[in-house]
C-alpha cells in the first residue's frame, strides 16, 4: 500500500446553486484553509453542476493529477444528488445498500414519528467497497474510495456536516499518512486599513526575498496577511514563520489585532476580560449590530452591561436624555450626539466603558451628512475620544464596518490603557 507522504490536493464543489451564484463556497475556503495547516497544498479546485458526467469528468481529470481529492456536495436524496453513482461508475463498482446505514435511517425516522421516504434507500447505497465515514449530525455520511491512484474522500455539502465528517474521516487519515504536520502557515488579521494602504506599509518588507510567500486575503473582518512556507525553503518551520510575522506584525503595529486566527470581537472579549472592565452600547445607525457582536462570544454577561438602539431622534432623547438642543444644533450625525449617546450608555448602565455609534447606512443621505458617513465615541473614565468614518459600500455593508470599526475603538482603547496611556 502507497505510504508516502501526501503534500498536494484538488477538490471538486459539487452544485448548482455554486454556478448560480446563489450560494458562496465558503466549504472550499474551509477545506484550502485546514489542508494548508495539515501541510497541504491545493493545487487546484473545480466547481461543477449537478450532472453527473460534469461530476465524473471533474473527479476523474483530478485523480489523474493529485494524489487527494476531496468532493463536496451531491450526496443527498433528491434527484438533482448524483456524486455517488458517479464514483461507482469512474471505479467501475455498483451501488450496493448498506443494511446498516439503512437501520440508522429507519430509526432516525421513527424516533421523530415520521415515516421515511423510499427515496432515502438511495441514500443508504454506497459504492461498493468504498469507506464509509459516519455522519454524527446528518444522515448522508462520508466516503472514501481509490480512483486511479488517489485518494478520494466525498463529503455532503451542508457546511456543518462537511466539516465534522472532514474532521472526523479526512484529518486522522492525513495524520496517519504525512504524521504530524509541521506548521507551514500563520496569519496577521488586521482591521482598519485596506489591502493597497497595507501592501505600501509593508513595501520595504515586501521587497526583500523571503522564505515564505504572503498573500493579501480581504474579508468582512478585515485584511488578513497569510505567511506560507515556500518550497525547499532552509531551517525550522516554525521558526522562520515566527521569524517572518513577527517582522511584519512590528511594522504595522496596532493595525493587527490577532496573529493566531481569533476574530475581533473574540480578542476584544479577552482583553475586557483581562482589565475586568465593562462596556454598554449606544447604537443608531448600527441597529444593535455592536451589541451582537459583543455577545457572541460566551461568556459575555461578564464584560458587556447593556445595549441600546435609539434609533430616531426623539428616542436618543427619551431613552438616554441627549439634550434636545444638541440634536437641533448638531444634528442626529454628528461627533457631539455620538458624545452624548457614549456618555450616557455608559452612566445609565453603571459600565466603565460607552460607545456611541450614529451615521448614515443608506441608501439616502441623512441632514446633508452622505451616506457611509459614521461617527463613533467611546467614553471611560480617561475621557471621551471621537472618530469619524467614510464607509464604502451598501446599507449593510456600512452597517457591519461601523460596528467592527466600533470594536476595534474598544481594542485599541483597552491596549492604551494596559500601556498606561490612557
């Protein structure tokens, strides 16, 4: 049996609605992500339709390449789900039923007093001789089988499902193949800055040959900057890794709010924790977005006091008491309402630390403010600091960088403290 080491990989994304544009792969980042931290690379992915001879011809061109092939989606119940008799066919092997699979349907049915459709007996077929890798949480389970010379693992498309039977079938085999892989990535996330302001930062760095390959990844949580070992490259992993974002993380400073793969709302939650302070919100354009993203980290009764969405003008008078006179001479979009409404998030709910957040989502300009136009304050017992943003994009996109620009005011604000200045 081949043990050699398995470094390289494609996957093929099974489904429709992919091509269709009506759901994001986000499997596929999934999967490129944990393969790279497991020490292999993809080489390639492929996104095909429902039609089974698109699925034979993917898997097949794959396994003619790679020695690991990994395919999401297509194995369910429905008509339009036919990976599975297209990996019978390229191993040239029948559908066979499995009885236990079968009783584990049956029962799933009738503990829910439902009665099972005749449809899920397909389901309950797998190629002949091909593994099979229990679902904990659904009903179609994984499969792993040989074509040509490759490895060949099938997954269900459900995001949860995929990832507890990738975890549960895919991880231990490459464990037991490669061993434990050295770490051959890390990653900077940052927040605040854009991808090209980031590459000119880093410019001078960049420049200079290194040992690892450093890719720009933008997404709804900022920029993250992800480190890769390159080929052939001399010395320890792990240390040249450290080595190189170390480096890059000195350069940006306070820019990075995480080197190890946390979100910002996470890292905020950490270090409220470790200043044992508290924070209330005030929130208008933001709809309770901050306030949400506070608390969905466990455990948040800990650090966050209470939130509050005044949404129109009266209601950031009647609710919090925000002078009158200061709406009617600045304005509901202005640095000194989004003062007020910090303060007195912060007095109402006892918390050490207020933020206000008033601006304009959109589609239409509020009081000659343009849309994307959002100010943000936060108040302690060190002061009142206010920012002003330009936000780009759609009503919901302003919505969610207000309320992570936000967050990352109450991060910085934390690191100042523990700094001793503020």
């Amino acid at each position: 049996m081949n043990r050699r080491p398995i470094r390289s990989a494609e996957v093929v994304s099974v489904g429709d609605e992919l091509l269709l544009g009506v759901t994001a792969n986000t499997n596929f980042t999934w999967l490129a992500s944990l393969l790279a931290e497991a020490g292999v690379r993809v080489a390639r992915e492929t996104t095909v339709g429902d039609g089974e001879e698109e699925i034979r011809r993917a898997v097949d061109e794959a396994a003619a390449r790679a020695p690991l092939v990994v395919v999401t989606g297509g194995l369910g119940v429905t008509p339009d789900d036919r990976t599975r008799q297209a990996l019978a066919d390229l191993a040239g092997v029948r559908l066979v039923p499995d009885p236990e699979l079968l009783r584990e349907m049956e029962v799933y049915y009738k503990d829910r007093r439902i009665r099972m459709p005749r449809i899920n007996v397909s389901q309950a077929s797998l190629p002949e001789g091909a593994g099979k890798i229990p679902n904990r949480i659904g009903l179609a389970p994984g499969l792993r089988m040989r074509i040509r010379r490759a490895e060949v693992f099938a997954f269900p498309g459900v995001p949860a499902e995929m990832k507890k039977l990738t975890e549960d079938g895919l991880l231990p085999f490459l464990r037991m193949r490669n061993g434990e892989a050295p770490i051959r990535q890390r990653m900077l996330r940052t927040w605040g800055i854009g991808e090209n302001a980031l590459a000119e930062k880093l410019r001078d760095f960049l420049a200079r040959e290194r040992p690892v390959s450093i890719s720009f990844l933008p997404e709804r949580g900022g920029v993250t900057l992800r480190f890769r070992l390159r080929e052939g490259a001399k010395g320890e992993p792990e240390k040249i890794l450290a080595e190189q974002t170390d480096r890059a993380a000195a350069i940006l400073g306070d820019l990075v709010f995480s080197t190890g793969g946390e979100e910002l709302e996470e890292v905020v939650a950490y270090l409220l924790l470790l200043r044992k302070r508290t924070v209330a919100t005030a929130e208008s354009c933001t709809g309770g977005r901050l306030a949400d993203l506070l608390t969905a980290v466990p455990g948040s009764s800990a650090w966050f006091r209470e939130g509050f969405i005044p949404y129109g003008a009266d209601r950031k008078s009647g609710t919090l008491g925000v002078p009158e006179e200061v709406i009617r001479e600045h304005g509901t979009v202005s640095a000194r309402t989004a003062e007020e409404l910090a303060r007195r998030a912060r007095a109402v709910a006892g918390a050490d630390i207020g933020v206000g957040v008033t601006g304009v989502a959109g589609p239409e300009s509020v009081e000659d403010q343009p849309v994307g136009r959002v100010f943000l304050a936060l108040d302690s017992a060190a002061g009142t600091e206010v920012r002003r943003w330009d936000l780009p994009g759609s009503r919901e996109r302003v919505k969610e960088r207000a309320a992570r620009s936000a967050l990352d005011m109450i991060r910085r604000h934390l690191l100042a403290e523990r700094e001793g200045k503020r």
